[in-house]
C-alpha cells in the first residue's frame, strides 16, 4: 500500500480491557504503523479497532466536547450565571457566537478528528473486505464483528458531523450538507445533498445492525444478557477472547438499533420501513420517548430538530437557524492519512 496509514494506539486500551499489543504487533513507533504491516497479521485488525474506539473518545469527540464539554455548553446544562463559573468562552458557547475564534477551534478541531476517525476506518473496512474469513482468528464471525462494528462507527461519526455543521432536516434544507467518505483515499471530497448523506448513513447503520445483530443476539447472547458481562466486572465470565469481551463498550447490535431509531427521529422519519433489520424494535424505539434520551448533549440537538426555544435556566432563549449551526469549518482536510 502506498500510503502511510495511521493509527494512534493507546496503552489505556492495550492494558486493560485488551490483550497486550506488545503480544500483537512490534510497533515501528509509539504513535504509527504502516498499514501494510498492520493488516498483514489478523492482530494488527484488533490493534487498528482497538485505536477506532480510543480516538473517539478524545477530548476533541466523545471524551469532551460532543458530551459534557460543548455539547452540553449548547443545551445550557451550564446555567450562565455566577454560580456556575462559566469562563469567557463557556459562556460565549452558551449564547451561540459560532464566529467567535476560540469557538471555531473547537468546531474546526471536532470536523479534522471525526474525518481523520472516518479515513481510519475506512480503510480499516476495506483491508478487512479483501481478507477470506478463515484469515481471522475467530474466522467468519470475528470478520463480520468488525465489519460491523465498523460501518456503525463511520455512520455515527458522519451523523455527529451532519447534526453539527448542517440545518435540521426539518427546516426543510435540501442542500449541500456535509462529504460523504466512504473510500480511502479520499482527497477534497464534494459536499453531498443533504438527502444523499441522510440515505448513505441509514444504509451503513443498518448494515452494521445486519452483521451485529446474529452476533449479539445469538453468537454473544451469553455475554450480552447480563451487565456485569456487558462491562468490566470482578462476576464477568470470559467470552472467546478478550477482543470480544464486553460489548457494551463498543458498537454492538442494540447500540446500532437505538442510534438508527436516533437518525430516523432526525430526518423525520415517522414510520420505519418494515423490511429493515430491525423490524418493530427499531419502530418501538423511532416512536417512543426512549427515541431520544436525555443524555448529556443530546437536548440541544433535541430543540435544534424541532427549532424551539432553548431555556438557559427559566429564561427562553430565541432561536435563529445562524444560532442552531457553526460555520462550515474553514480548514480544508486532505483526508488522507500520512500524505
């Protein structure tokens, strides 16, 4: 392969929850393999998943800014008044002055993150596509896990970055939204539609719910029916190996069902198509409150796909479509990785 591809590896991940990379893969640096090294042993996949699941959890995504950091910042979980201690950018976030240069950091640093992730895993799925089955150490079953996980992962990440930098489908928007990478390399990939992102991020959650859903409901049923297995506990009984040991910490079946009942919810979709994988769960969840729970930064995107009115403690706050949206990020990403 031409170019480099690069995976950051966290020791947190290598330690703990996974077997030793040490045990997988003779790095040639702290922080970078080359891909062909890496996806010439069944371990290196491991190694490349494992460096997916670290990254998101970054201060720059799921670690900070897309949960308790911004996010929450935007759904006024932060009341701005003297109590809280809200700083002069905390507070500049509460009230939407996406022009304002700290916060467009922050934007610009969450849009370079969430592609760097989605170039990653791009090809992380396509190294894994060109591989027979029996090539993985737990042959058909650990390739469609990863594929699974992996097509879930790309659609999320699209989906956050679609719900940040692109209007509401309900305002009635139709266009250019956000690019679409669903091939590495990618170099300045056009802005799709907004209909055709929505279309490209069902159709990969939905088919992460095809390959996930035999797995955790049948294969891993043993795993997934008790909590103290879904997560680290001192009472978890081991799985085939630790690569698949506790599924509530990544992309699993259930996860993707509620995340396309999510993605539906945002496009306004009132009625799921019966013929997908997920049938009346996903229907039950797209109709119910459970649809959209109240996790932390999740209300701002609650009251943005339904343009209301935001409360910063009992004061209403007016909102405008320029108040609901950043601008598009200025930095322009080559998407491909070690160029």
């Amino acid at each position: 392969m031409k170019n480099k591809i690069l995976i950051l590896i966290c020791a947190a991940l290598c330690g703990g929850l996974f077997t030793s990379c040490s045990d997988w893969l003779d790095a040639r640096s702290e922080e970078t393999l080359l891909g062909e090294d890496l996806f010439s042993d069944p371990d290196g996949f491991r190694v490349a998943v494992n460096g997916i699941y670290r990254e998101v959890s970054s201060r720059e995504l799921w670690g900070e800014n897309l949960t308790w950091g911004m996010a929450s910042l935007l759904a006024q979980h932060y009341a701005d008044n003297y109590s809280m201690n809200l700083n002069d950018l905390q507070r500049r976030i509460t009230r939407y002055e996406w022009q304002f240069a700290g916060i467009q950091s922050i934007t610009e640093s969450i849009w370079a993150k969430g592609y760097y992730i989605i170039a990653n895993i791009s090809e992380i799925i396509q190294q894994t596509e060109k591989k027979p089955g029996d090539f993985f150490i737990h042959g058909q079953a650990e390739k469609d896990l990863i594929l699974g996980e992996m097509y879930g992962m790309r659609a999320l990440i699209h989906f956050e970055m679609l719900r940040l930098f692109a209007p509401a489908p309900s305002t009635g928007y139709t266009g250019p939204a956000i690019p679409y990478v669903d091939a590495y390399p990618v170099r300045q990939p056009d802005r799709l539609e907004m209909a055709e992102v929505m279309e490209k991020i069902v159709d990969e959650m939905e088919m992460a719910c095809e390959l996930l859903k035999p797995l955790d409901t049948e294969a891993f049923s043993a795993w997934m029916g008790r909590v103290e297995h879904r997560f680290p506990s001192a009472q978890h009984a081991a799985a085939w190996s630790e690569f698949v040991n506790y599924r509530g910490l990544r992309m699993n079946w259930y996860a993707a069902t509620a995340l396309l009942a999510r993605i539906h919810m945002w496009n306004g979709d009132t009625l799921i198509p019966q013929n997908n994988a997920e049938g009346a769960f996903t229907d039950w969840l797209v109709n119910d409150m459970v649809r959209e729970g109240f996790t932390e930064g999740q209300v701002f995107y609650m009251f943005k796909r339904l343009d209301r009115s935001i409360f910063n403690g009992a004061t209403p706050m007016a909102m405008t479509p320029e108040k609901w949206t950043p601008p598009y990020p200025n930095n322009e990403l080559s998407y491909v990785l070690g160029n």
